[in-house]
C-alpha cells in the first residue's frame, strides 16, 4: 500500500490483502486477477522462516470466491511453500536470484519437480553493481 507521502507500507493482514485485491481489480477494471503473489515480509530481499498461513488462506478465500485465478509466493522458503500448498495450490514463487545470489538453488529443483514455476527477481542483480571478482568468488561457494 501506499501512504499519505507515498511511502511503500506493507499490505499483510487479511484485511489489508483481501482491500488490495479489490482495489487491483477496480484500477485495472476486471473481474478476476490472473495471479497474485504473497510477498513474505520477512528479509528485504531473502526469505525468512514465519507463518504465512493467516495471508494465505485470506488470498485463498478469495481465489474460491473467484476473485483470484492463481497463487503464488514471493520471497518465500520451501517450508512456507509447503505451509501455502496445505492451504490451496501454489503456482509460482518469486524470490531474488541471480549469479550472486544462488541460495535458492535447492528449491529451484525442488519446484520443478512439483510442477510449480520459480520466477526469479532481480535476475540481472537489481541495483548492485556487480565486479567480475564478487561474481567469481560467488560462483565459486
């Protein structure tokens, strides 16, 4: 959500998914929204170990009620997948990986293996510029 001074303030209580969802459907002027993704607050850019179900199962609710096609997971661990797959099916989860950061190549693997896409972001390194000497030492652990 944004705030009054167009600060970036997080979105995670029932309450406040269930709001964005209808607000996305009014702004973009449709019924059901593709896919949407449950960023887990956890670390800025790496997952972090918590309880999701009480977001989950709120963006569940309304995939039942039609309002959601798809589900996804975003910054997420493979414990937090398997938390959200109990609640309703997974299709996708967006964590950051690229050639520095490669700690979720075990879940990688595992996602391809339950049919569910892993979608990385900032593939290209976001906003860290990258020296040939950190990509090497990175490649090398």
């Amino acid at each position: 959500m944004r705030g009054a001074d167009a600060s970036w303030n997080p979105a995670q209580s029932p309450a406040d998914l269930r709001q964005a969802v209808l607000d996305n459907l009014r702004n973009l002027g449709v019924d059901v929204l593709d896919a949407v993704n449950l960023r887990v607050m956890g670390d800025v850019h790496a997952p972090s170990e918590g309880s999701i179900a009480g977001q989950f199962t709120a963006l569940a609710e309304l995939q039942r009620q039609g309002l959601i096609r798809h589900l996804g997971l975003s910054n997420a661990t493979g414990s937090q997948v398997e938390a959200a797959r109990a609640i309703a099916p997974v299709v996708c989860v967006q964590n950051q990986y690229n050639l520095a950061h490669r700690g979720d190549d075990a879940l990688v693997d595992d996602l391809a293996r339950k049919g569910i896409a892993y979608v990385p972001f900032f593939p290209l390194g976001g906003f860290t510029p990258y020296s040939p000497r950190r990509c090497r030492t990175s490649l090398r652990a």
